[in-house]
DNA sequence: AAATAATCGAAACATTATAACATTTCTTTC
DNA sequence: GAAAGAAATGTTATAATGTTTCGATTATTT
C-alpha cells in the first residue's frame, strides 16, 4: 500500500465517495458478499464524513433519507462493512470510518486528529510485524492488533500552531 | 521497564495487590495526590481482579462492600488512578487494569488474552518511537499512542492449543 | 475561625450496543 | 415456476457504558 494521506481539507470529496462506493461493488462482487442498498447507504453515509462517524449518528442520516431504521438495522451494517474490510471501527472513539484500500488486507494503523477529527491510516507493515515480533517473544500469538495514535495533524498543526 | 510477564495463573496475587496498594500510597504522596479510601478501594478491587473491570463490575463491587455507590463515583476513581498512572484504560474491552509499573511514566503496549481475559504490558519504547516517527512522517504530531493486541497468552497455548 | 478548594452524594440523563423473535426477500433445488 | 432453505430486514425491548448537574460535605489554606 502506498504512504498514509490525510488529503487537503478542500480536497473534492465526492470523487473519494465515488471511488470507495466503486470498490466497495465491485470487492464484493468478487466475494459474492451481498452488498444490499441499505449497506451501501451506510457506507455512502460513512464515507460521506471526512471524520468517523457513530452508530448513532448515522442511524439519525439513515432516517434524514427516509429509512424507517432501528439501531439493529445500523450494527448489522456496521458488521458487514467490517467483515468485509470496507470499514474500520476506531475503538478510542467508538466510530467507524471508511478503509482507505479495501482491496488488500493490510496492517492498520491510525492517525486520529484532534483537532478536526479526521482519521489517516499508516499501515505499516513493518510495526505491524514489530509488535507482533515483540509479543511472540512474550509468548504470545497475535490475532489482532488495534494501534490508534491521538494527536494532530499537519494542516491543523500549520492552522492552529497546537 | 522489564520484561513482559504474563504471571502464572496460580502465583499468589495477594502479593500483587499489597505491592500495587503500597506502591500507589508512595506513588501519591510524593506527587501530593489525594489517594483517598475510596479511590484505594477502587484500586485495590481493580487490582484483585486478574483481568481488566469494567467500571458497572467496579459499581456492584463497592455495593458488595457496603458503600452506597453511584456511577459517578466510580468514574470518578477512574478518573483520578488514570490521572495518576495507577491504572490503565484498556479501549478495545472498555475495562480498567492496574498499571503493573506506575512509578516511572512507560510506553504501554497491552497484551490481551481472549482465553483467560488477563492483559499484560509490552511496554516497549523502542515501538512506541517507531510509532510516533512514522506519524511524524506523515506530519502529524502524536500525543497518545493506544496500542492493544487481542490475542493468547503462552500458558492459554499450552493449556488449549488454541 | 473563615475562606477556599477538593471531594463526594444523588438523581437524572445521554450514548453505545445487543437480545429475541417475527417477517420479508433472495437463492437454490426440484 | 413452486417449494424449501438461507439470508437479510423489521420491531420491540433492554443491556451496557458514560456524563451532567447541583447540592452537601470534607479537607486545606489563610
């Protein structure tokens, strides 16, 4: 995978959303996954925040667009988009934000702006296979590995000199 | 710090807590911390667990011992051990551990073990500097790092061929 | 002792997540 | 294309986690 971005804050987001929804298809059309109206609505939603978003919060845009929906409706989603390796859940913020390249497994690691809220993915193999090295040498086998680094990011750092 | 250490399963973990309750007392009143009952109480409950406590189990528990508890109480314990290093939050288990070295500030890496729920410190600087260069690279500027690998301890290996 | 700050009590409320079970829709098989 | 089975969705209720607010009490300082 390639270096981790958070885009300009005025980037054109609609080509991100396009081009995740576009993936997403054609992903689980390689992995017969149902990719139903309702699931993609989640992820236009979640991809439609520049910032993770909650359960909640998402349920409230689920009925804005006219779904008569309940929190099951929202978490069933949620699950799906993760079993598929559409979403991520950032666990520091009990959110969910759109993976950046679904089409690969990858390592995930994230950058969490505190400032605006938005989330980069660093995805280095490399400290993936560190902490995993490191845990081994504890006797312990790996199975999942949640990094989440707080702070703030380049643009905010120039906006706002934290 | 040392090495990481899952302990055996049966060593003596009264041992554990009076260390822990001993060294929190010094910890607090070098730092002029208002280690009050309460808040020792909440430790040392958190600690005479083997694993992390959600902050609901802490509630039932203070009630068990007769004090007329509230949620507020306990966050408020919470609030104060985090504050002071005592304590650990683990985010992917929404559970509180006791910091197994408070007395010197540490990177914290944790390993947790899906069979026995026990959770251990990493505790390594080196993947902590990894971490936050790989976030300066991408200009961003880290605060806090959480770093939480689920996986199974070295005797849930033996024990269960997992 | 009075003033100030820190801690605690209590009630209400807010947020996040799941359980249980009925119904509908899609897919497969005949 | 009809029946059977599997997957997805609807619905209601409830569990689990976390916060706000405000008043009372206790500790510390002056």
């Amino acid at each position: 995978m390639s270096k981790p971005a958070f885009l300009p804050h005025d980037h054109n987001h609609q080509r991100c959303i396009d081009a995740a929804l576009a993936e997403a298809r054609a992903i689980c059309q390689r992995k017969h996954s149902r990719l139903t109206p309702q699931r993609e609505q989640v992820l236009r939603l979640i991809w439609q925040e520049h910032r993770p978003i909650g359960a909640y919060e998402l349920l409230d845009k689920l009925r804005e667009e006219g779904l008569k929906a309940a929190p099951p409706t929202v978490y069933r989603a949620l699950e799906f988009l993760q079993e598929n390796g559409l979403i991520h859940r950032i666990e520091s913020l009990n959110a969910y934000t759109g993976c950046s390249h679904p089409s690969e497994p990858h390592a995930s690691q994230f950058l969490v702006c505190q400032q605006c809220q938005r989330v980069a993915e660093l995805g280095s193999e490399q400290i993936a296979e560190q902490l995993s090295e490191q845990a081994r040498r504890a006797g312990f086998a790996s199975a999942h590995q949640t990094v989440e680094i707080r702070g703030t990011c380049a643009e905010c750092l120039r906006h706002f000199h934290v």
